[in-house]
C-alpha cells in the first residue's frame, strides 16, 4: 500500500497504483492550474516520514502523464485511497472530504463469529471499504463479504472489483484469500488381532504404514482376466461380450475379464512392493501359520488379516511359502461359519492372478471341501449362508480361471449340478447368481462341460432368470453364458422349448426404434442369439412349424425392415431355415426370392457388406433343390447377383460364386449363358490367381470348372480358353481335395474332347501330361481320380505334341500296372487305356 515514505504513483492516474486498483471520486477532466504543484492548505509535505496508525491524508506531486494532483488517504493501514483534486471541486468531491477528514477510529467492540468461517476474527478500526465484503483492495462474495464483513477465509467465491466507495467497520487486516485445509489426522490403527506375547507380529504392525479405509486390489491398471478378489458382499460384474452376427463364421469366445474391486495407481504399487518387503522381513506369515488351528478365538480374525494380505500381489507367493495354504484348507472342514468365510476369502484372494497358490490349494484338496460344502448349504436360505455360498463360489472361480485342466478337475467333480441346483433355489440372491453366471460363463467354454450341462435344467434356470432381469448388464451376463451353452444341439433344443426365442423375440420389438448405446447391443445380441439357436436342426425345424410359426414369420418382417441389424438376422435365419429342401420349396414358393433380391437391390452401392453376406447366403441354400433352379432363374436372381460381380470384399465374393454355381448344376442353358460372358469369366480368372483368399480362389476355379460341364459348349470353352483360364483348370486338378480335382478332369476332358485345338497350346504349356503321370503312378489317388486321368489321357493322344509327350513318359508301365486294381472301372478303363496307347505307339 502507498505511504508518504514510498514512492510515487508510476501509471496513469485513472489506472492502478501499486498493485490496487485505486478509487476516484471526480466526473470530468478538468483544465490544469499553474498552481497546482502547491499542497492543499493542511496538508503536510510529501516527505520521509512512516505512516501514521491513524487515518490520515497525504498529497503528492502529479505525474507526468497526469494534469491533477493527486490526494492519498491513508485510512486505518490498511487502505488506500486516490482522489484526483480539481481546479473547481463540485459538491461530490467536497462531501467525500468531509467524510474523510471526519472518520475517526470506533471504539473496540466484542469479537463476533464471521459466517463464513464461523472463527473468532477480532474487530479493527474503521477503514474505507470499496464494496462489501473488501480486503485489501479485494473483495469476496461470500456470505461474510455480502453482509458487509471482511476477513473471509473460505475462498468460495471469486474477487470482484471495487465498485463504490463506502465506509464500513472492518474485521480483519488480512486481505480475502483461501486458506489451506487443515491437514487429515492419520487414521487409527487397527488393533492387534494376537496376543500380547507374540513379538513378531508387533513388531511387523508397527512397521507396516496404516492402510486406508478403501479396499486394496492388485496393483496395475487392470486385473487379470476372469478373476476378481473375494470381498465380503461384493460380486464381479462381467463385460459384455461381442456375439458374431454370422453364426458359421463365429469364433471360440475368449475368456471374459472381471472388474476388480478398484484399481491402484503405480504409487500404489511402489507403495505395496515396500509394504509387502516389510511384512515378508518381518517374519510375521510364518507365525500365522501357528495361529490358524480351530480351537483358537483369533482363528477367523488371523483368516481376515490373511486375505485382506493377499490382496497385494507381491505378497500371495509369500503367503503359499509360508505354509499358509495347508492350515487354510483344513480350517474348510471347521464348523464355525466365520471361520468358514474368513477363509475362503483368503484362499480366493490368494488364488487370484496365481498360479503358485492354484497348485497349492489343488494339492491340498480345498476345491472337493469347497464343493461339498456348497452341496450341503445350497438348501439353505439364511442370508448368512448366502454370503458364505457366494464367498465359496467366488473362490471356485479364482481357483479354475484360463487353467482347463483345473476346470476339467472341476466337472469331474460335479461342480456344474450342484452350482444350477444353486442357481435355482438362490436366484432372487444377486450377488450369489452373479458368482453363479460368472463360473458358468468359464466353464461353458470347455467341450467336456456341455454334457453335464445339458444334462441339468439348465435352460429353464436360465430362462427364468432372464424373464425377471430388467436392468441392461444383468441381461448382458446372461447372454455371455447362453452363447458358449447354445453352441450345443441338446442345449439348443431345451432353450427352445423353454421359451427364450419369446423373450429374444420380446426384446427385438422393445429395442428396435431405440438409439441407445445400450438397446442397440442388446438388439445385436438377441438377434444373434436367435440365429445361432436355429444351427441346430430339431431346434430349427421347431421354430420352422411347416412355414406357419409365429417365430418364422417374425423373421419375415425382419427383412423388409429398414434397420440393419435386423436386416442381417433375418436373411442369416433364412439362410439357416433352408438347410432342408422340404424348407427351400416352401419358401420359395411363398416369395422369399423376390425379398431377398429387394433387400440385395437396397445394398448394390456402398450397401452394408454383411447384409449382402447374408443374403447371398440365402438365395445360395435355396438354390440347392432342383425344382428351385428353373424357379429362381425366372425370377431373374442371376442378374440380381451378378450386379456384385464388382465388389470387393472377400466374402461377398465367395457367397456370389456359390450362389451362381448352384443355379447352373444341371441347367445347360443357364450355363451356357454364363459362360459366354466375357465380364464374368474374365472376372473368374482373376479370382483364381486370389492367393490370399483360399475360399474364393477355389470357388472361382470350381465355376470355370462348372461352366464347361453344365453346358458342354465350344463357345464357352473358347471364351474361356481366350481368358486364360486353362492353366487354372490344370492347376485345379493337383488339389488336396478329391472332388475338386475330379471336377478338374472332367472339365480338361471335355476341352480335349470338344477343342483339343484351340487349347492345346495351354494345356502343353500348363504341364497338363505330367500332372496326369503322377497321379497314376501315386498310389493315394483315389479310384475316380485315377479314372478319369486315363480318360484324359485317350483323349489327349488327338494331339501330335501331346502325343509325343505321353510316350516319352512311358505311360505304358503304370497303366499296365492298374489292370489289377481293386476297383473294377479302374481296372477295364486301364485296359482300354492300355490297348489305346498301344495302338498309338
């Protein structure tokens, strides 16, 4: 603050000086005096001298930038206030002058409770004050400084500026500003659960830093997958998991992660690697192992410290080298139900994320107590017991996670039936049907765990359960436990009969306008849920009811629709109720193809590419029937699908290829048409040089091969020998699998047959002569294979270059050798082969 010992005003006058924003009383500018430099008539001289205690007024010279002098207040010491003198002063300055030289300190008053604050401020002098609530040049908008009090130390409310000048009592010298919280008390420690006499652990109690009153997990960002840390009362809640839309394409699921209680940071874990070298120096595991014996009083209390212990990671080895898990598991056959709990804690808790403790406990035999006491209290319904159940299951869960053999160990144990007779009679009990849907999601994925399943009403629990869920994750864990299970026909069947398609069928028309995140999931996952429920054959045919079911037509409305999840499950459940020709006839016969082609028409461009996946797929099973050929090629689905004959998606491209090689089985003119266009088999050839796409490069070597055997034309034979595509026929015929290489020949034999001229150059160049010897002469051929290569053979001696390559081989020695082969067709064409090249030679 200015004083007449500091010095001088450097801003501008209407500006800020020193740091506070200064108050002004005058309205106008007004012209500059020549005496102005001179002090006011009692005012003393600017000098020196320190400030007085009191309120006094100070003048000083004007700046060079200003045309008046300038007059400061010193009011009480703690303010300070300019006021700019004019050459006429109006009666606005003239009443704030006297009200200036008229303040006068108030007399002491008893020191009162600030509102804010509500501490003890002691009261000061009057002072000038530039709004309510002023401090130092400051003010505050809290309740202090709004009832015109200062001193506020809550710092809740931001500083205003001054906006008019008033004199009011002042309460403290100390400008507003927020004052530091006052700092925690260390928590308590908690007692020692041990006798006085044992020294070791209080010595490790007073060495250990006190733990805050949250709970401990693992240290790390995230815990380990599957798994979760036994609390008392508490329960994992499972991600959802992402369901394939396409059922023939779905992968094995992964094992699903669990939330742990709560994450540390990595001072957190600096914090628990120090702790744990403590504990570990401090000998304090090895002495637990003396405590836990059942006719102890402290044996539930040391149980509690052990699993609140092996919360931290660094210290569940420790624990297992300590011998603790041997004493642990024989408490498991105490009466004593805390005990009981305390102890499963501490053994879920050390079987989490280790497998030093897993082998510990299966070696000490804990899992059969466990199960055994789940059988024997599963009857039970007292809430205590509840806990206790969801304790052990939990521990189950942490004990058998990503370890097949354990959760082999597990099923043979009987774990599936006694944990749905748990589910059953528990189900109202969230926690435990938490624990109890989390160990089936794990065991589910196991093939052998599908027997015992099916076995069990399991499909009834489940659907029970899941009628009475409302909230959003609890139907998601339901889900995550009914994909792995309907993987299985029986299961399939049982979650038919007990309803579930309703339900799914239910949620699909609840969520179908919604945009939510959550409800479009949900919709994903129940729409996939359906389709892989109608994989299985009696499942499907139920739900299929002759092509008048509720359910079947349900799916039928789901084409037209204008929503892509639904779109995609309807053409994926046509797809699936055509596995049977009776289904295709009927459907097609009640129009299915011309929906289909709409749906493929609404997705020809930038279209969704598994909808059109999808509805490939369909129209492809329901070409299978020969009386749906003719029907669908009226129909015009040929030119529906080769409007995709551009698209470059893999899967796009192999469901076309299939599509158009069953339309063409047995349809010469279908085929012959095909096969005369140039865009097509040009894009054919193509497609078989795709090595990184196996699917599609053998479909499109299957439908070269296709085109020529369904037709029998020269046209087609030509545009195919003009395209390239002979070299790719011959390279078919090496293939791994029989029928492919079967269709190979025949189509090569019909070329050699038809234009052995026009194609004789590829096939001389393809090495077709030595192809066909090794497959003669390799005795794993099998028997059409070998036919049909000497039926090649006959027909290929036309050519003089071929010709010549046949003898240089000395085919003779390994056709001769095929008179005596076990098949009776090999053998006679062996012989006209035989005398064929005979005569030839």
């Amino acid at each position: 603050m200015a004083t007449n010992n500091q010095r001088p005003p450097s801003g501008p006058p209407d500006g800020p000086e020193n740091g506070r924003p200064s108050a002004s009383v005058s309205q106008r500018r007004w012209p500059r005096r020549p005496d102005s430099s001179e002090p006011p008539p009692g005012c003393p001289p600017p000098g020196p001298a320190p400030p007085p205690p009191e309120s006094s007024l100070h003048y000083s010279q004007p700046s060079r930038v200003g045309r008046r002098p300038v007059l400061r207040w010193w009011a009480g010491g703690v303010g300070v206030v300019t006021l700019r003198l004019a050459l006429r002063p109006g009666p606005g300055f003239r009443k704030a002058m006297r009200r200036l030289f008229r303040a006068r300190p108030p007399p002491l008053r008893r020191a009162r409770r600030s509102p804010s604050t509500c501490r003890n401020t002691p009261t000061l002098p009057l002072r000038l004050a530039g709004h309510p609530g002023v401090g130092g040049g400051r003010c505050c908008a809290c309740p202090a400084g709004r009832a015109g009090r200062t001193g506020c130390a809550s710092g809740r409310a931001p500083f205003r500026p001054p906006q008019r000048l008033r004199c009011l009592p002042a309460r403290s010298r100390v400008r507003c500003r927020p004052r530091p919280p006052p700092p925690c008390p260390a928590p308590p420690r908690p007692q020692s659960l041990v006798p006085a006499a044992a020294a070791p652990l209080a010595a490790a109690a007073a060495a250990a830093p006190a733990a805050p009153p949250r709970r401990p997990t693992p240290a790390g960002p995230y815990p380990a997958a599957g798994e979760t840390e036994i609390e008392e009362g508490y329960s994992a809640v499972p991600p959802a998991r992402e369901t394939s839309a396409s059922p023939s394409r779905r992968s094995k699921a992964t094992s699903r992660r669990f939330a742990s209680p709560s994450r540390l940071s990595t001072l957190g874990s600096n914090m628990d690697m120090e702790t744990s070298e403590k504990i570990q120096g401090s000998g304090i595991l090895q002495l637990f192992s003396s405590l836990l014996i059942p006719q102890s009083s402290c044996t539930a209390k040391v149980a509690n410290i052990i699993a609140e212990v092996a919360k931290n990671e660094f210290m569940r080895i420790p624990c297992v080298d300590a011998g603790l898990i041997s004493p642990l598991v024989q408490l498991l056959n105490s009466k004593d139900q805390e005990v009981l709990l305390q102890t499963g804690r501490a053994l879920g808790n050390i079987c989490y994320d280790s497998h030093e403790g897993r082998n510990a406990v299966d070696q000490a035999g804990g899992a059969q107590i466990v199960i055994d006491h789940l059988r024997s209290l599963c009857s039970i319904t007292d809430p205590a017991n509840e806990k206790l159940l969801t304790v052990f299951c939990g521990m189950l869960m942490n004990y058998s996670n990503e370890n097949d053999s354990l959760q082999a160990q597990l099923i043979n144990m009987g774990v599936i039936p006694t944990l749905v007779t748990l589910l059953g009679i528990h189900y109202q009990n969230a926690a435990l049907t938490e624990m109890c849907l989390i160990a089936f999601g794990n065991l589910a994925e196991l093939e052998s765990s599908k027997e015992q399943f099916a076995s069990t009403n399991i499909a009834e629990e489940m659907v029970k359960l899941f009628k009475k869920q409302i909230e959003h994750d609890k139907r998601e864990m339901i889900f995550e436990v009914l994909a792995p299970l309907a993987e299985n026909d029986a299961i399939k069947l049982q979650l038919v009969e007990a309803g579930l398609v309703e339900c799914l069928l239910e949620i699909v028309q609840q969520k179908v306008d919604s945009d939510k995140e959550d409800d479009v999931a949900e919709l994903k996952t129940a729409s996939d849920l359906m389709v892989l429920l109608l994989l299985g054959d009696e499942s499907m045919q139920k739900l299929f009811e002759g092509g008048k079911g509720n359910v079947f037509q349900r799916v039928l409305s789901w084409i037209p629709s204008n929503n892509h999840q639904l779109q995609l499950a309807g053409a994926l459940a046509i797809a699936n109720f055509a596995r049977n020709d009776g289904n295709c006839i009927h459907m097609v016969d009640n129009g299915i193809v011309e929906k289909l082609m709409d749906l493929l028409d609404r997705h020809v461009e930038d279209g969704n590419v598994t909808v059109q996946h999808a509805a490939l797929s369909a129209l492809r099973n329901l070409a299978i029937p020969v009386v749906n050929k003719a029907k669908m090629l009226s129909a015009g689905v040929t030119e529906a699908v080769l409007k995709f004959l551009k698209s470059e998606m893999p899967p796009v491209q192999f469901k076309l290829l299939g599509t158009l090689r069953m339309l063409i089985d047995a349809q010469a003119e279908a085929a012959e048409q095909l096969g005369k266009n140039i865009k097509l088999v040009e894009r054919l050839v193509e497609w078989c040089e795709a090595k990184d796409h196996a699917g599609v490069m053998g479909e499109s070597n299957r439908l070269l091969s296709a085109l020529i055997r369904h037709s029998k034309s020269k046209d087609v034979i030509k545009t195919i020998v003009q395209s390239g595509g002979i070299k790719h026929l011959v390279t078919m015929a090496t293939s791994e699998h029989v029928i492919m290489q079967n269709e190979a020949l025949v189509a090569l034999a019909l070329i050699a047959a038809l234009e052995l001229d026009t194609a004789e150059k590829d096939l001389e160049s393809a090495k077709l002569v030595q192809i066909l010897h090794k497959l003669l002469a390799d005795e794993r051929s099998a028997p059409e294979i070998k036919y049909n290569s000497m039926v090649l053979i006959c027909a290929l001696m036309g050519s003089e270059s071929l010709h010549k390559e046949v003898q240089d081989l000395a085919f003779l020695d390994v056709v001769s050798k095929l008179r005596s082969h076990e098949n009776k067709s090999v053998a006679q064409q062996a012989s006209l082969t035989e005398q064929r090249l005979t005569v030839e030679s």
